[in-house]
C-alpha cells in the first residue's frame, strides 16, 4: 500500500489580505459597538470593568 502526501501552498495576494484585515477590524468594532451600547443586563455586567478601564463610558 502506497501513500501520496499532496503539499498546497497557499498564496495570499494582497487584495484577500485587505479584505480579512478589514473584515476583522469591522467585526471588532461591531463586538465593542454592540457590548458598549447594549442594555442588556449580561452583556453590560459582563463587559463593565473592561469598558471603564478603557475610559468607555456607560453610565
């Protein structure tokens, strides 16, 4: 019995970069939007001490 082992090699081009740096960045800022504005009471108690360390307000 024989096995073959294929390698891929991945080439990213500059473009697909872009596009998951600011898919990434847009999703981030979404999370802190959501956790910094919501007014549910577990996503506020979950995230109150890291907002008011990072000088959010939300009071």
């Amino acid at each position: 019995m024989s096995s073959t082992v294929f390698t891929q090699t991945a080439t990213h081009s500059r473009g697909n970069r872009l596009l998951v740096t600011f898919g990434s960045i847009l999703m981030g800022l979404s999370l802190v939007y959501f956790a910094g504005f919501s007014h549910l009471d577990l996503v506020h108690n979950a995230a109150h001490d890291t907002r008011h360390s990072s000088g959010f307000p939300c009071h």
